[in-house]
C-alpha cells in the first residue's frame, strides 16, 4: 500500500537522526526524567503499533473491509498514562487511546499481537472482537479494567466520576466493587470535548464532592491537539476550564514521552494517595486528519499541518531513543518495517473473520431478561431479626393498607436489607425523605453511606448510579420530576442501555431509576412538575419502563426491577404517578380503595409480576378499556358508571411501558373484540400509538379507539384540565365506541 505524507516524514526524519552517547537503559532516557531507557523502548513500541493500526484502519477502507478510521495518531504520548497508571485502575477511554489500549493490554500480561488483534477485529466488525463483538470499534476489554466507551462527545466523565465514587463508597457497602480499594478512575477525552454539558457535569461534581471533603479519586486526562474536527480550541482555554477548586492541574507536552510520563506518574501519584481528583493536560497533535474522510487541507494551512509533523510524538520518541544511544536509525526504520508488515499480514488476516448474521446475533446482548432467575430472586427478603430491626419492631405488613408513597417506602426499606450493595440517592431523598416523603426515614435506618443526597444535577445523579452499577453496586437514584430527566437523557440512552449492547454484557449498568412523573398534581402545577412525555423512555432499545399505579403493583414490580438490575444489568427506570403517591380513594371520600396492604414475604412468590406482564380487572366481554398510571384510576371509574348500565366492561393496567405487555393485550382484545385506549400521555408519540400498532401488527380485526391528553406541554391551575385525559372523556369515548 501507498505511504501517506505523515509516514514518509517519519521515515525520513527517523532516517536524518543522529546518536548521541550510549546511556544505561536501566537509568533515565536523559537527564531529569524519570523514565527509564527500557520503558522508553517498550512504550515506543506500543506507540508503533498504535500508529500503524491507523495507517491499517485507512488501508481496510480502501479495501472496503474496514469500518471506522478515526485514529490515534498525534496522542500516541498516552501510552505515558496507562504506563503511569495500574493495569487494575478503571479506564474510560477517549477514541484516540490506541496506544493506552496497547500498553495496559501488554501491562495485564498479554501479548502485544493480542492487543493489535483486538483493535483491528473492531476495525473490521468480526463477530469474535473480544468487547463489542462487531457492533462498534471500540477500546475495552472485560479483564482489562477498559470499559467501552462510544462517547465522542465526554458523555462518559460522569460516569468516571460515578466510578471514582464507587470506589471509595464499596468499604462502606460491605467492599462491594469490581475494583481494588487503592484503585484510580481514569478518563481520558479532547479539548473540544471539555465544553460539553456532560464534561461541565463530570468536573464540577468532582469540584463539589472535593469542596465538601469527599474523596474521590478520579484522573481526568485532556488530550488536547487545539482542534475539535476543524473548530479550533482557543489557546489557554483549556487550562482556565480545567482549574477548579480541589482539582490538581498537570501538564505535559504530550508530544515528548518523558515529559508526558513524567507528568503523568504525578498525576496518578497524587490521586492515588490523596483520593482526590486531578486534571492531566497534554498538549498533542493531530495527524492524518480527524478521520479518514478528512481533507484537512479544506481548514488548515500547510505550515500548520506540516508543524505538527515535527512534533510527531512517535517520531520524538524514537528521537529520544537514538540520542539516548539505545537504538540506531537503521534499527528503529528496520523494526518500523517489520512492525507494519506484521500489523498489516493481521489486519488481512481479520478480513476473513466471521461477522454479525442476523438481527438476532446484533441484538442478543441488548436485554437478557433471565426471568427465572428474576422470579427466583425477586421474592427474597432479609431475614426476620434484621428486617425487624430495620423497621424499628413495626413489620410492614402488620401496618394498616397503605398509600402508593408508603408502599414504595416500605419495599426500599425491604431492599436494603436484601442487597448491602444498594444504595437510594438524589436531591432531597435523605434528611427530607424526597419532595413527597417516599424516602423518608430511610437515612436514619440505614445510614449516610446507603442513603445521601446529592447535588441537583440530573447528570451528575445519574453518572454516580452509571458508574457505581458499573462496579457491581445497585444504585437506586431518583430524579425529582420526569421533566428533569430529560435534561440528562443521554446518561440513559447513550452511556447507560448501550454498555451491555457495546461490550456482549462484559459490562453492565443494572440500576433502578426512581422518577416522579406524570400531571394531575392538585395546587402545585407547571410543566416542569407536571410532565407526561414518555416517548424518548420508550424508544431505548432495552430499557424497562415500569409505570406502577397501585401500591401491590409498586412493592411487587419494584422487587422485580430490582432483581432485573442485579441478575440481569438492566436498566430500569420506575416511573412514579406523582398525584396517586398519597391517593386513598377510588369511588368516594373515605372507601380506601386505592390503599393495599402490605404483602408479607411470605407470599412474595405467589405475587411476583414478570416484567411485561399487565394486570386485568373485570371479566366484562363488551370493552377492553387499555390504560396505565393516573388512567388506571379515571378507567376503573367509568367502567363501574358502565357496568351498572348494564354494559360489560374489562380494565386493563399496562403497567409496563416498555417492554409492553403484548400477549396480555392481545388476548384482552380479542375477549370483547373492542378496545378502548385511555392514554394521559400525549397525542402524539404517546404510548397509545405504540398500543396500536401492536394490535394491528397482531392482525387484531375488532374496533379500536383512544383518547390522549393533547400535544401540549401542561401549564399552571386549572388550565392543565383543558389538555389532559379526563375521566369524562375516557367514559364518553367508551359509549361511543359501545354505540
């Protein structure tokens, strides 16, 4: 294959060096560092193979055999950190971290082919890529300590942070961590990255937790060549957005190895033994453009270009190595040959690897659901000496019939005992028990460490939960109004149902998110306390979305979720009718019928609830009312105003937004042969449409009908009642469709 510009001037310039006098390659490379001849040698190797895996990438496209060209070339001076770092130290990677890849892949006692193997059966989409498995490129590894990331935006800094939290909480949690006790987190990303939302969230949370005292060991590691595809970074700008109060600021020419390892040894020592977070700025290059479809010429200059050949970090590496009198020029230009020659011979040998078949095979890591093993675990509970201590002597299911909000109290309470590892977190869930008391009591019983608040960011809640999941935790965060959530969507779909998905399940993210939703809040409106958009939940690919109205179905289906989290890694996220938490009534004032008594452990099994199984009221064979949430309640209504005019009528809860409880309504359909729809979310890309099409892609052949709450946000007082689902309108709907 044809050699680029950037390979013929560090064919040329390695070829122009001159030796200088023989050092100890057991001392340092030269003078000041602490970097060692030997080390030197074995990271320009790895450094070597990073680059040629680029020139590989770009060769494979050309063949239209390979699928992805983004490379490392220019920051191959990160090899420094993962030398500097332990092969044990979680690692989120940056997209150019080929050479980190290399040298921890080596550090953990592999063979250098294995790590070149591994990046090029990424680059290839074989089937058998020991992370990903030809769904993405990506550098992970699951022993490696290298979780995947597909961020090229930072999406993942709060997750490292989460990470970092992780690890100093597990001592607390009874050492529950994929992690050493000493260990770091380490995150590396770009400069144009730095002004993303997510980064501003990774860092700040580091600050806040730093300023109260709070350990926590994260390195943040800017990789910064002064662009972000042809955008240029403002000088300086990354060290003033870097400087934050309890972050350590380091810096080193990424380009020079010794000053880099020098840099990042410090770094990593002062995180390691001050459990607390740094920032490592190294200053590269890049070279062979953004990507291989980059025509860099289009935005740069060819002095700017041709500058940052100069600064080659592998062509300073192998300068540091000839005039430290450890390598000739020919014997570096004759190990560059053969090292391409063997990069190239694996990357064709990877053309021939088995791909992804079928849709089955790209989509098995996606949602393991394991239901035997969740029915199996969902049903456990402490044992009775501890469950009695933990509910202070008062049993819950000794208790009166309780309101949606208790029930959800009690059964946190119950899985706190179960799983040490759990922890409940959020803004106000601690001393204050959240905004609407759902977890009140449950810091005093169970302490800081299991039960915390934490600083309203959505973000930043969720990158704690991402980042303690990912260490063998099971967080419960809550966000405090789905509307909040969001804001930091992202956390969920792009870091937190990808990870499985990205890495075959090596890695997994099983979490419960806690999320205060819906309208119908009395006194207290506004669409930011009153939301019913769902559509960006349920378009996860994955995700449960649990939508429990009843307190039976909340303690039961909570179990489950939980179960699911810890067996499985799923992500759930639980959403929580925020006008039914404190409800007692169904018919009238003071008949108790949305209360329900606590069920006792020993009848768990008996009314465990799979995930995507619906619930059915009613044996009525002329309508099927299908709802969920606040619905529930405004169906079950109408339907007794119904059936005492002598109409049949069947009410069918969902409960289950995502995945939806198909069979369950299918036959619910099929038994009146008319289905109304009652859906408080929107019109548009409201669940209602999702019901819909199922039945229709079932061949359903009765009537259908639906009634939403309008495609409008919700606002203040009783204005909100002129676009939500109202019980009215779910009963004039029925007679309609009854005729």
């Amino acid at each position: 294959m044809a050699r680029d510009t950037v390979e013929t001037h560090f064919i040329q310039a390695v070829a122009a060096l001159k030796a200088g006098p023989a050092r100890d390659p057991g001392g340092p490379v030269r003078e000041g560092t602490s970097l060692t001849g030997d080390r030197c040698r074995t990271l320009f190797q790895r450094q070597l193979d990073s680059r040629l895996l680029d020139i590989a990438a770009r060769w494979l496209r050309e063949q239209d055999e390979g699928f992805y060209t983004i490379g490392s070339a220019g920051h191959e001076g990160n090899a420094a950190v993962a030398a500097a770092a332990r092969a044990s130290d979680p690692a989120l990677l940056h997209y150019r971290s080929g050479a980190f890849y290399l040298t921890r892949s080596e550090q953990a006692g592999r063979l250098p082919e294995q790590g070149i193997r591994d990046v090029l059966m990424g680059l290839t989409a074989a089937a058998d890529e020991p992370i990903a498995g030809g769904r993405h490129k990506v550098f992970g590894h699951p022993h490696l300590a290298v979780i995947p990331q597909t961020s090229t935006i930072a999406s993942h800094l709060p997750r490292a942070v989460g990470v970092a939290f992780a690890i100093e909480r597990a001592a607390a949690l009874g050492d529950r961590s994929a992690w050493p006790p000493d260990a770091i987190s380490v995150c590396s990303f770009g400069d144009a990255s730095i002004n993303h939302a997510s980064a501003l969230s990774g860092f700040n949370t580091a600050s806040y937790a730093t300023f109260q005292g709070q350990p926590l060991p994260i390195l943040f590691v800017c990789e910064d060549n002064g662009i972000g595809i042809s955008v240029r970074t403002p000088k300086g700008w990354v060290e003033a957005a870097a400087r934050r109060t309890g972050i350590a600021y380091f810096a080193a020419d990424g380009c020079d190895l010794a000053d880099a390892y020098d840099a990042a040894t410090l770094a990593v020592q002062h995180v390691r033994a001050n459990r607390s977070p740094a920032f490592l700025h190294l200053s590269t290059v890049r070279l062979m453009g953004h990507a291989g479809s980059d025509v860099e010429s289009a935005y740069r200059t060819q002095r700017e270009i041709r500058g940052d050949m100069e600064r080659d970090p592998l062509l300073r590496t192998a300068r540091l190595l000839v005039e430290a009198g450890l390598e000739t020029p020919e014997e570096l230009l004759k190990t560059y040959e053969s090292a391409r020659e063997h990069v190239l011979r694996i990357a064709l040998e990877t053309t021939r690897a088995p791909r992804l078949g079928a849709a089955e095979e790209v989509m098995e890591p996606i949602a393991p659901r394991r239901p035997d093993l969740i029915a199996n675990i969902s049903p456990t509970a402490g044992e009775s000496p501890v469950r009695e201590k933990a509910f202070a002597g008062t049993l819950p299911e000794l208790e009166k019939p309780l309101t949606l909000s208790q029930t959800i109290n009690r059964t946190l309470a119950d899985a706190l005992v179960v799983y040490p590892e759990m922890t409940v977190f959020g803004e106000d869930v601690a001393k204050k028990g959240g905004v609407y008391g759902v977890t009140r009591g449950l810091q005093k019983r169970f302490g800081a460490a299991r039960v915390f608040d934490t600083l309203l960011d959505a973000q930043a809640v969720l990158g704690l939960a991402l980042g303690s999941a990912v260490s063998n935790q099971l967080p419960v965060p809550e966000i405090q109004y789905l509307a909040y959530l969001h804001n930091a969507l992202d956390q969920i779909r792009g870091e937190g149902a990808t990870l499985s998905f990205f890495s075959r399940g090596a890695y997994t993210n099983g979490m419960v998110v806690r999320v205060a939703g819906y309208a119908y809040q009395k006194g207290f409106g506004g669409h930011f306390h009153n939301d019913n958009a769902v559509a960006a939940l349920r378009d996860i690919p994955g995700l449960v979305l649990a939508s429990p109205a009843r307190p039976d179905d909340a303690a039961a289906m909570l179990r489950t979720c939980l179960a699911a989290a810890r067996t499985a890694g799923s992500v759930c996220v639980f959403l929580e009718p925020i006008a039914l938490y404190h409800t007692r009534d169904l018919f009238e004032e003071g008949d108790g019928g949305w209360l329900a008594s606590y069920t006792a452990p020993a009848r768990w099994r008996e009314t465990h609830v799979p995930i995507g199984q619906a619930r059915s009221y009613g044996e009525g064979r002329d309508l099927t009312i299908v709802t969920f949430g606040n619905g529930l309640r405004m169906s079950l209504r109408a339907a007794v105003r119904l059936t005492q005019e002598g109409y049949g009528c069947r009410v069918l809860d969902l409960r289950w937004l995502a995945p939806l409880p198909v069979d369950d309504l299918l036959r619910a359909a099929e038994l009146t042969g008319k289905v109304l729809i009652a859906d408080e979310t929107r019109h548009s890309g409201g669940v209602s449409e999702g019901v819909v099409a199922e039945l229709l892609d079932a061949g359903f052949t009765g009537q259908v009908a639906r009634v939403t709450s309008a495609d409008s946000f919700i606002p203040l007082g009783d204005a909100a009642n002129h676009v939500l689902l109202s019980e009215e309108e779910i009963e004039q709907a029925a007679r309609k469709l009854l005729g």
